[in-house]
C-alpha cells in the first residue's frame, strides 16, 4: 500500500488538522487519512508530530543546551527533546508540513550565556525556584518582525531541501478573532488580527522566493464561515479541521505526490 511520510512540525493547527482533534475522550476529526479513504483509496499517510517553539529557535542550537538539561521543567507540549531536535533536517519525510503560528504568537527567552532561544512554556505555573532561575539566566526574547520570521523560514526551508526533496507546505492563520470588534484604532497598539495578516501576507512573498506551497488556512475557513469554524485564535472545529486536511490533501496531489509512489 502506498504511504507518504508526513513530518508536521507545528502546534495545535497542524496537529488536529493531520494527526487527530480530541474533544473530552472523543476523537472528533481523525486526520488527513480521512480524507485519503474517501479521496486517494489505497493511499495511507504516516503523520510524524512535534511542537514547535518558533522558526528562528529551530535554526538554532541543536542538541539541548547543557544548562537546561539538568533541569526539569514542567514544560507540557513543549519538552527539551522536541524544542532543540533536528529531525526536521534528516531528510525521512516525503512531506513536510509547518506553520507561521509560532512565529506570530510564541514569546521566548533568549539566554544571557550564550544566546540560545528556549521557550519556557507555563511559566507563571512554575515553582518559584525555577521562575528565579529563568530570570536569573534569560531574557525575553522580542517577538519577531515579518522580516526576521521569514529569513528564518527560509534558512529553515533551505536546511531542509539539503537534506533532501519533501514537498514544503507552510500552514497560513485566519485573522479572524472572535473576541476582537475594533472600529477605531486611534491610540491602539497592533492587534493580533493585524499581525496575522501582515505574517500573511509576508508568506506570499516567501512563496514566490521559495516555491513553498502555501496551505491557506484563511482562504479555507473564510469560505466555510469562519466564526462557526474557529473556538479561539487558533483552535479549530473538527469541520474545520476537515477542511484544512483536504485542502492540504489537494496541494500534494497538485504537487505530484500521489504518482506511482510505492511503500
């Protein structure tokens, strides 16, 4: 049977719109695979899943720094061994699959040693002896400008495709907040929405320079009603999720990746 090798390194978008979305002890939306059963019969895909931090901190140190491996931090979906892996780079996956939402939403730690990024993930939740230390040793890191987060993509890409020829797909975000009604922005600093539609409209020109395949999440749920389709800024329905695995499903077979391949 045929299978591709899916790597989707990304958050909660790429993890419930490929993997599987839960709600409670339900499996609501089972994954891309779905839609292969209905669309590509015979076709499988084995999905490969890993939080990511953001794209400037995957180009970064590999291997994890030796001041926080002797540490242990309640770091929930986001554990040393995934925020400083280089799977990404080995060169297994016939896909690879990533998102801008890190890039707009995640606030790092820059360390004062050597510069290394971390993302220190719940840390209003830990004990007060590692919240010292973390002040002690980092720094907040600025959020990255469109410019900063789209060199990183594209050393991250570059990285990738040297290592071999995976299909590239770049998940999008809608700017649609449900929580966000603003008529007057006088004296309004940037609003999320705001900063997902520069973001966005930053990845088009990253596409053109790469020939990245642009996975429009917000094409996608604009279509479909997106205020029925999002819960909050980022999480999405099982319908939604649905749509986004076709969609994602209609780029790879644009893109060949459904031709004569073989397990």
């Amino acid at each position: 049977m045929p299978r591709l090798t899916i790597l989707a390194k990304g958050n909660a978008d790429v993890r419930d719109s490929l993997h599987a979305l839960h709600e409670g002890d339900a499996v609501a939306w089972n994954g891309i695979n779905a839609v292969l059963r209905a669309s590509k019969p015979g076709w499988t895909a084995r999905i490969v899943h890993e939080t990511m931090t953001r794209s400037d901190a995957v180009t970064g140190v590999p291997g994890v720094p030796a001041s926080l491996a002797v540490r242990d931090l309640p770091l929930g979906p986001f554990p040393l061994a995934s925020q400083f892996t280089t799977r990404l780079f080995d060169g297994d996956a016939d896909v690879v699959v990533i998102s801008i939402q890190p890039d707009i939403m995640n606030h790092l730690a820059v360390a004062r040693a050597d510069g290394h990024l971390f993302y220190p993930y719940g840390v209003d939740h830990w004990p007060e002896d590692d919240r010292r230390w973390l002040a002690q040793n980092y720094t907040p890191s600025p959020p990255p400008t469109t410019e900063t987060a789209m060199a990183a993509l594209s050393v991250m890409i570059a990285r990738i495709r040297a290592t071999g020829d995976p299909c590239i797909l770049v998940y999008n975000l809608s700017p649609i907040i449900p929580w966000e009604r603003v008529h007057m922005y006088r004296g309004l600093g940037e609003t999320l929405s705001q900063r997902i539609r520069r973001f966005n409209l930053a990845l088009v020109d990253l596409s053109r320079d790469t020939g990245i395949s642009i996975v429009d999440v917000d094409a996608v749920l604009a279509r479909a009603a997106a205020e029925r389709l999002k819960l909050d800024a980022v999480t999405l329905t099982a319908e939604a999720c649905r749509l986004v695995a076709e969609e994602v499903v209609r780029i790879l077979d644009d893109l060949g990746c459904f031709a004569d391949k073989r397990a």
